[in-house]
C-alpha cells in the first residue's frame, strides 16, 4: 500500500481545488454565454417582429391611400357604376402599371356586391368567379376599410378591401393587395438580420406552387419539408429555417431556438409565427442573428480565463506549498531531528538533557508543541537523573 507524504497531500488537495475552481469558472463562463446568447435571441426576435409588424401596418397604409386616390377618379367609379367592364379595364390600366413599378401593387380587383370578382388586374380575362374571403366578408359587414393577410394558393398576400359607394348606395369593392415576397428582403434590410418565411401546406395548392416557383425560376421545393414550405429567405442555406413542431404551437411573442452553424457561421435562431386575417396562425418568420464574432470572442475569452485560473492556482499552490515548507514542515522536521538526537542521548545514559532544549520562541501551534516537548522531556531527563544519580547507579 502507498503511504503519501503529509507535503505530497497538502500539495494534491491543492490541485484538486485548482481544478475544481478552474471547472466552475469554466461552467460559470459557458452559462453566462449561453445566457448572452440567448438574451441576444431574444432581442432580435422582439426587433423582428416589431419590424415585420411595422412593416404590414405601412403597407396597410400605403394600400388603403391608394384606395382613396383611386376612387377619387369619376371615370373610374362610373364604369364600375355601369357594369362597363371594357371601360373600367381601359381606365384601371392608366394607374395600374405605376402601382405595380412604384408601390409593389400586384392585386387590383373590383368586386360586385355578390362577392363575385368584376375585374382582376392581373387576369382581365377571369372574372365572375365568387371570392370568399376573411377581409371581403369584413368589409361588407363592416362598410369600412378591411385589411389583413390572407394565405393565397402562392403564398401570403396583404389585402385590403374598401367599399365603393355612391349616392345610391354601395356599388360594389375594391381590392388591393400585394404579395409578401418581398418581406423577407425588406425585414433584413431594417434589420440586419437574416430572415425566412414559412407557410402551412395546409392552405397551399401544390401544383399553383410548383408552376408559380417554376415561373420565377426558383426550385420546387414542395416536398423538402412536411407540413411547411420555405417561401423566402435571405440565406443560400435553407437547412438552417428547419422547424418540425406545429406552427400553430408558436406562442405569439415566438421562440427562441438553438444556435446552428452554415457557411462557417454561426447563428442564433428564433421565430414567431404570423397570423391571417383571420386570426389563424398560416406561417412563421424565422429569424437569424449571426453570432460569430461573439463566439469567437467568447472561445478567446474562455480560453484566456481558463489559463488565468490555471495560472493563478499553479501559483497559489506554490505559494501554499512555500508556506508550509517554511513554517509546518521545516520545524517539524527540525524537531524531530532534535528529539531523536535527544533520544540517542538518552539511550546512551546521558540524563543531562536539559541543557539541550530549546523552545521555539513563536506562540503558535508548532510553538507551543515545541514548548511542552520541552517541558516534557526536560521532566523526563530530571526523573530519569535522579533515579539514576551517584547513589542509583547502574
């Protein structure tokens, strides 16, 4: 069985503790990072969302102006009075072309009161088909402005729905809307960070998807994920916006997610869903705040941490030895030194030992053991001198 040394325990103790405060602090490190990381998560997300929301109550705006300048047109109005649809058409076609250039208007539809479509912009030739949807129903219920986003058979667009009324009465709606397509873009832009929009397969046709991504010269991506489709993103690596659960799980100030790691960056990831007009979550943005940098600096500062305290306690470990070199083993080494002399002397029949002893003149622990050693033996040699004096020789 090895015996160690009181030195080789004191000193291992020590190391023991270096090492288990260097393991703290290197915890303590990588949670305080992991926290930063996630604070920082966070943050994003509230700018994100703050940002998008922004972004659609501006664009309400901007839509629901346009309205009012259309409809501020009297030849525009009385065709649509009329039933004129060529008229109407030959009228429409003077603004629609600048709303799409310059305000991102792609839908213009004029809307009977039956709900059926009078006049599409984009497909003058489609008409009378019934339109049932959230922001017409409201409108019609209402007699006001209506406007929300609504999932299409492509993806999302804001709408917004305005009676046209003259002095009979309501004549019929008028509808405009853009698609979202550019949300993504518009959001980094705002932003500085990157960004993707998921929707629901739920309310998707897939083969209006898949001629409408083979229009833009976009890959069809249908089946890459089960139950959403990525519509857009500003990253080459749409791997990074995966997300298995349900999107209607979201809670609606959204989620933060794990980090991951695509063209040798790192990014935090969050997301928060979007809703339709009705209310109903239909999609989700994905956001990602690029924290490579800060992981690096962190890496650096962990590292560099890590050999200040492995530093520090070779340090206090020398110093503690040194210490106790000095004042527990040295004077105990000396004193043991002294009392087997003392005990040759003994052994040898020289009682005389008195004279022999000194105590360490220091008041503490090793002190005063040296003190009743002293005392002690000075006892002993006395009782052993006169036991053994002229008359008591052996």
């Amino acid at each position: 069985m090895i015996t160690l040394s009181i030195r080789a325990k004191v000193i291992g103790l020590v190391l023991l503790g270096v090492a288990v405060v260097t393991s703290v602090v290197g915890a303590s490190v990588a949670q305080a990072f992991a926290r930063n990381k996630q604070t920082i998560a966070r943050q994003s997300l509230r700018e994100a969302q703050a940002a998008y929301q922004g972004l659609v109550n501006g664009d309400v705006s901007k839509l629901g102006a346009t309205g009012v300048t259309l409809l501020n047109s009297t030849a525009l109005v009385q065709a649509f009075a009329e039933r004129d649809r060529a008229r109407l058409l030959q009228e429409a076609e003077r603004v629609y072309p600048q709303l799409v250039k310059e305000f991102g208007i792609t839908h213009l539809n004029f809307i009977s009161p039956d709900r059926k479509i009078f006049l599409r912009m984009t497909k003058p030739q489609q008409y009378d088909d019934v339109v049932d949807r959230v922001t017409l129903r409201s409108a019609m219920d209402t007699g006001k402005l209506s406007a929300g986003l609504e999932l299409g058979k492509t993806g999302f667009v804001l709408r917004t729905v305005r009676p046209i009324t003259t002095p009979t009465g309501t004549i019929g709606y008028l509808e405009l809307g853009e698609e979202i397509g550019k949300f993504a873009s518009r959001l980094k832009a705002q932003t500085g960070f990157d960004l993707g929009v998921l929707l629901t397969k739920a309310g998707l046709n897939k083969a209006d998807w898949t001629s409408t991504r083979a229009a833009l010269n976009l890959p069809d991506n249908w089946d890459a994920r089960a139950a959403v489709v990525v519509a857009q993103s500003t990253m080459l690596n749409d791997d990074v916006l995966s997300y298995s659960a349900e999107l209607t799980t979201l809670p609606s100030d959204g989620l933060v997610l794990e980090q991951v790691k695509s063209d040798q960056a790192t990014h935090m990831r969050g997301i928060f869903p979007i809703a339709d007009a009705a209310g109903k979550t239909a999609g989700a943005i994905v956001v990602l705040t690029d924290i490579t940098d800060l992981n690096r600096s962190v890496e650096s500062a962990q590292k560099t941490s890590l050999l200040v305290t492995i530093a520090l306690g070779l340090l206090l470990s020398l110093t503690v030895w040194l210490l106790l070199d000095r004042l527990v083993f040295r004077r105990l080494s000396a004193m043991a030194d002294h009392l087997e002399e003392l005990s040759l002397r003994v052994a040898g029949g020289d009682f005389d030992i008195e004279a022999g002893l000194e105590a360490d003149p220091r008041k503490d622990e090793i002190g005063r053991l040296e003190q009743f050693l002293a005392q002690f033996l000075a006892l002993i040699g006395g009782t052993l001198k006169s036991l053994c004096g002229p008359g008591n020789q052996p």
